[in-house]
C-alpha cells in the first residue's frame, strides 16, 4: 500500500493545531478543578501552606463605610457625634454640633474599653484663635493603652522641638511630614498600633505603632522604646495585655469627633 506524503508546512500546522487543542482542554480542565487553589504548589517558607493552598483561611468580610473616614462594620465607634456615654466620666467634656471639646483643668478622657492591637481613627481640630505658641498652642494627646502618645498639636506656623509636634510619638520620634492643616480646620488620625508582648516581666516584643495624618505618613510601623515619659528615655516595665484609649487635658480647647477603633490580631 503506498502513502502520500504530506507537504512540511501542512505537518507542522496540523501538529500546532493538535497541541493547542490538547492544551485548552488541560487549561479548562484546571480552571475547573482548581478554582480554589492548589495542593501540587511549593510549600511557602516557614508556614504550613502551599502556594495557592486551598486549605489557607480566609480574611473575615468587612463592609466599607459609605464616605471615607466613616467606620467600617467591625468597629467600635467611640463617638458618632452624639454623646459620651463610651468614655469615663465623659459629661465633663462639652458636646456640640456632632463634636466634643476639651473642658480645660477637668482631666484626661479614658475609655470605658480596654484594648491591644488596634487599628484608630480619630478627628480633631486645634482652636480656630490663636493662642500662645510652642506646646502652649493647641495641645492634647492620642494615647494608646494610656501609654503610647501621638501628640495633638497646633503645628501650622508654630515652631516647637521635633518629637513634640502634632503627629510625633512624643519625646521619640518626630513624624516623617509636618501635614497639619490650619488651626480650627478638621485634622484625621490613622493609626495602627501593635501592644508590646510580655513574657513574666521580660519584654518579648516592643510596641510597634503606624500613623497617618490626613492621609500622609507620618510612621511606617515605628518601634516604640517604651510608654511616654516628660523628658526622660522612655523604658518599657511590666503592663496588662489592653488597656483604655486616653484623650489629654493639656489645658487647651481641642476639638474632637468620628473617633472609632477596630480590634486586631497583630
């Protein structure tokens, strides 16, 4: 029995057109069989998952705020524009047109609340008069566990030492930007703090803290050398796991408003 041969150019087009076929097949085939990850993956370093793992937990769901700044499903608002009733002895602070304001020489606001590892969203505004300068000038402080301070401060044209104006974790770091808006206008707080762990007496990891002001970074996961002190060397001592969000008297009417607070697992 005799065969034609075939011209060159039509073999090697009919091979092409068979291998392609086969390989769609094969990618169909996985698309199907693989929609939710592999278990043929490289195992990632250090964890027990593959790459792609099938079997990896999933991140909770999280529904958004409507407007930015707004907060997100999981939240615990602090204050929504109405009352104090979050806050301990909350009534000596003035409440007003959605905000609240420092009543001067009447102490510290703490929450009722203790947390750890967090993520906060704090709103404030310095006095629209300008009154003194330096740290005299729109003070009040943001304390995490009533430890940890990111300082609130009029720093719109008002010199002061580096690692005390607004955005600074006061006495250790000076912010990386100077983003504070014009006294009396409304400032943003982002910030992620990571609480210091503990074991016995001995610190096993130091507190970590990430800020935004107004969207612009100002602390990229700083470490904290220890809870803030008055011009002293912060050191760190023994401390609970959580503790309450702290508000500073400072003797300065500083507004505030849209505070809330996630609870996370760092």
């Amino acid at each position: 029995m005799r065969f034609r041969s075939l011209p060159s150019g039509l073999l090697i087009g009919t091979a092409f057109i068979v291998v392609s076929i086969y390989a769609l097949g094969q990618n169909r085939g996985q698309g199907a069989n693989n929609d939710l990850g592999f278990t043929d993956t490289p195992m990632l370093p250090g964890l027990p998952y593959h790459v792609h793992d099938p079997a990896r937990p999933y991140a909770p769901a999280v529904a958004p705020a409507s407007q930015p700044g707004g907060p997100p499903s999981d939240a615990i608002v602090l204050f929504e524009g109405n009352d104090l009733s979050a806050w301990e002895s909350g009534e000596r602070w003035k409440v007003r047109n959605g905000f609240f304001e420092i009543a001067p020489g009447t102490g510290d606001l703490k929450t009722r609340a203790k947390f750890g590892d967090c993520q906060l969203h704090v709103e404030w505004a310095a006095p629209t008069e300008v009154r003194g300068r330096s740290q005299g000038r729109g003070n009040s402080g943001v304390f995490l566990q009533g430890l940890y301070e990111v300082q609130v401060l009029d720093s719109y044209d008002n010199p002061t030492y580096a690692d005390g104006q607004a955005g600074a974790i006061y006495g250790q770091w000076p912010p990386l930007a100077n983003a504070t808006r014009k006294p009396g206008e409304w400032q943003a707080y982002d910030i992620v703090f990571e609480a210091p762990r503990f074991e016995g007496e001995k610190l096993v990891k130091p507190a970590y803290m990430t800020v935004f002001l107004n969207g612009v970074v100002l602390h990229n996961r700083r470490e904290l050398m220890g809870p803030t002190v008055y011009r002293q060397v912060a050191k760190y001592a023994l401390q609970p796991a959580e503790g309450p969000l702290v508000l500073q008297d400072h003797g300065n009417p500083v507004q505030f408003r849209n505070i809330w607070i996630r609870r996370l697992a760092l």
